[in-house]
C-alpha cells in the first residue's frame, strides 16, 4: 500500500466546506464511494483509500497500486483544495500544482525543494519517481537465519518403558 500526504496551503479554505471540494473533485474524476470506510473506485476499478477530509491541517492517501486514474484523482483533489502533496511525512517529497500559492499550513520537518506539476500525467511521473526513492532508501531485507540446530531432547522420565512398549531400539 503506498500513502501519500495532503498539507493544506493557508489559502486552502478551511472548514466547513474542504470535505465538499474533496468529494466534488472525486466527481470530476469519475470516482465512487462503495460505503467502505475510507474507500473510493475509480472508474477503471483501482481503490483510493482517503482519511482526514474533514482536517484542517491535512489528510492522507492510500492506493494498493499506482495507475493514471489513482493520478488523475489525487490530481483533482490538490487542484480543488490547493493543496500540496507530500510524499513523506518528513516532508522530502513536496509537490504542488504550478500557480498554487501559499504554503503549507503544518509545518514541516525539512525545508524540501517544491516541484510543481501541470497536469495528471506529470503528477503521475512524479508519483513514480517518489515510489522509487522510497524503495531505494528501505533498507535491504536481512536473510532469514537457519533455524537452530536441533539437540536431541534429554529422555523424560518414563520414556524407557515407551520406547519398549511402542518398538523402539533401547
């Protein structure tokens, strides 16, 4: 499952009203609540999992697989809101639709370089290269360790006369 971070710009409007631009922005893209907590379908059938609509501060993003309808929706939403896009929390990945302006509300751990974009399929690249840097710096899977050697178990009291009951060499 991949997330992605939505921080609100100080020229996002605030309440109430931001949970109304952000299904409006579900609309424009073709997209569906199925009445699953959190779960929207987009019209060529991949699943965007969407929480903190109704924040002020922000709300997050998941998708199991990234496609251009997945772009295409997180692309009308930041459109809507005026939002910008953060790949992690720490911040390092920021990305915006060109000529938003202000800037995010929470603030930041890292001072990041923004990127801005102009449309779904650069959001969708963008997208890509994020998905990357993120593989690229999850450190490498340890090797599971061979089990133990197994030591033979110390004989129980009691399992002489066992063995001699059940066959087994004394």
């Amino acid at each position: 499952m991949f997330t992605v971070y939505f921080s609100h710009a100080t020229t996002t409007p605030f309440q109430p009203g931001l949970r109304q631009l952000v299904e409006a922005a579900l609309v424009d893209s073709g997209a569906e609540r199925t009445g699953l907590e959190a779960e929207v379908r987009l019209n060529d059938g991949a699943l965007l999992y969407l929480f903190g609509e109704d924040e002020n501060e922000g709300m997050l993003a998941e998708y199991p697989v990234l496609t251009p309808t997945v772009a295409e929706a997180l692309f009308a939403i930041l459109s809507r809101t005026n939002s910008f896009l953060l790949g992690d929390l720490r911040g390092a990945a920021l990305v915006r639709l060109s000529g938003v302006v202000g800037e995010p509300r929470a603030p930041l751990i890292f001072a990041p370089q923004i990127t801005e974009f102009e449309s779904a399929d650069d959001l969708l690249e963008l997208l890509k290269q994020i998905h990357e840097s993120r593989e690229d710096s999850e450190p490498a899977s340890r090797p599971t360790p061979a089990p133990a050697a197994r030591r033979p178990s110390k004989p129980g009291p009691g399992s002489f006369i066992l063995d001699l009951l059940f066959g087994k060499a004394v």
